[in-house]
C-alpha cells in the first residue's frame, strides 16, 4: 500500500515538471503585451513678440528663436503656448500651417536635442515629469479644433520617446520590471496604445502564470508556440503519465480487495 502512494506521489511531481519544462521550451521572450500644465507662473517669461515683430520680409520659420523659446518657461505652459501661437498667427497671418509645423518642431524635435538629448542623463523620475507634461497634448488636442492636429502631433511623438525608452531601459535593466515607477509608466504607455517591448524570461512567464492562476493560458501558449513534433512528445507524455495513474488506481484497488 505504501509503495502505491509513493509511485503515486512520485507521479504527481514528474507531472508538474512536466508542465514546468514544456512551458520553459515553448514560452519564448515575447514583447509583453507629461498634462502641459496651465495656469504656472512664469519666472522666465519669452516676449515672443518682441523677438518676432521687429523682422521684416521674414518668415517665422526663418527667425523664430527656437533655443530661447525653449530656454524660457513659455513652453511649459499651455495657456502661453496658445498665446505665441496666437502671437506668431497675428505677425504671419499667411502662414497659419507653417506657424503650427514651427511650433510642433520647437515642442517636438527642438525641445528633444535640448532636454533629452543626451539619454545617460535620462531618468524614470525626469521621464514621470515628461509624460505628466505630455498627457495634456492628448486632452488639449480633444478641446482645440484650431490646433488639434498640432496637440495630437505632439503628443504622439513624446509617447513614441517615452516607450522607445522604456524599452531601451527594460534592456539595460534586467530588473526594470519589478520597479513600481517603470510599471506605472509602462501601463500608461499601454493605456494609450504605445507598445512597450519588454523582455520576459520564460521561467519568470511561466511562474507568473502558475502564480496567478492562469493555467489556460499556460497551456494554450505552450500548446500554440509548439512544433508538431513537441507536441507529439507532449500528447504522449500525457498519454503516458494518465495511463500510470490508471494503473496505480487500479492497482490499488484491487490491493484493497484483497486485504478485506
């Protein structure tokens, strides 16, 4: 009888690994699946006007002071960002597109090579700041008809930083993943449909799923990731560990009627 129970046992572990070792072969690294602010005092105030007024026979494009402009605090604020636009429409009333094109080059490519430019000195804490910065480009751009797609531009490429980084970083650091600020930033990256490629171990997949109860999907990624011939090996080890159980059932049994 004990010797039943103890096949038994030994059974049930060598299933388990089973199912652990097969999820390790087949769960391969796959990608897992800052508001401006309004209303801020400005201590470093741009005159925009009179940088631009006093030019004659000139474009916006060819004299708007993009590195002073970023230098000030006028940028951060979307109430003043919609004021120099108003500004810069008022001095170059032909040129309305080309005034948003030279605004989204400021907020966009400009502000990058100025703030960001140089990714070593990049990090989570100044990128919480910068997507609490960008998410208001995205509530801005649902209220301004005028300049909906020069909100929505903006925010786009600051989101596609944004994740681009994150990815960088998760590569980088291999513990990323278990850091509340880099979770928190991925899943508001998420939110908004940019995709933030991070690298899972297959074991770590793997306990995650066990963990969380998630045996289904366990099975069925396994199951779907597998060669035909993996999941031949798979079926007769299942075949194989089921019939052992029927056997010791059934050994058992019969062991019990014959001691009564």
């Amino acid at each position: 009888m004990n010797k039943i129970f103890y096949h038994l046992f030994i059974l049930l572990i060598a299933t388990g690994f089973i199912f652990l070792a097969f999820g390790f072969i087949n769960l391969k690294n796959e990608p897992s699946n800052i508001v401006p602010f309004s209303n801020l005092k400005l201590y470093n105030h741009l005159n925009l006007s009179k940088h631009l007024s006093n030019i004659k026979n000139s474009s916006a494009n060819d004299i708007f002071p993009f590195h002073l402009y970023l230098s000030s605090d006028n940028y951060k604020d979307i109430n003043q960002i919609n004021r120099d636009l108003e500004i810069v429409d008022s001095l170059y009333p032909a040129h309305v597109n080309v005034n948003r094109d030279i605004m989204t080059i400021a907020l966009t490519d400009s502000l990058q090579q100025m703030k960001y430019g140089d990714i070593s000195k990049i990090d989570l804490d100044s990128v919480s700041y910068l997507m609490q910065y960008i998410t208001g480009f995205m509530y801005y751009s649902m209220l301004s008809s005028v300049n909906q797609n020069l909100y929505a531009s903006i925010y786009d490429y600051w989101m596609n930083f944004v994740s681009n980084y994150l990815t960088t970083y998760s590569e980088s650091n291999k513990n990323a993943k278990f850091n509340n600020k880099f979770i928190y930033l991925v899943n508001q990256c998420e939110e908004g449909k940019y995709n933030v490629a991070i690298k899972i171990k297959s074991i770590e997949k793997v306990v995650y799923n066990l963990t969380n109860n998630y045996y289904g999907h366990l099975v069925n990624a396994s199951w779907n990731q597998s060669s035909n011939l993996e999941r031949l090996v798979f079926t007769l080890l299942i075949l194989s560990t089921f019939y052992s159980y029927i056997y010791l059932i059934l050994g058992l049994i019969k062991k019990n009627k014959k001691i009564s």
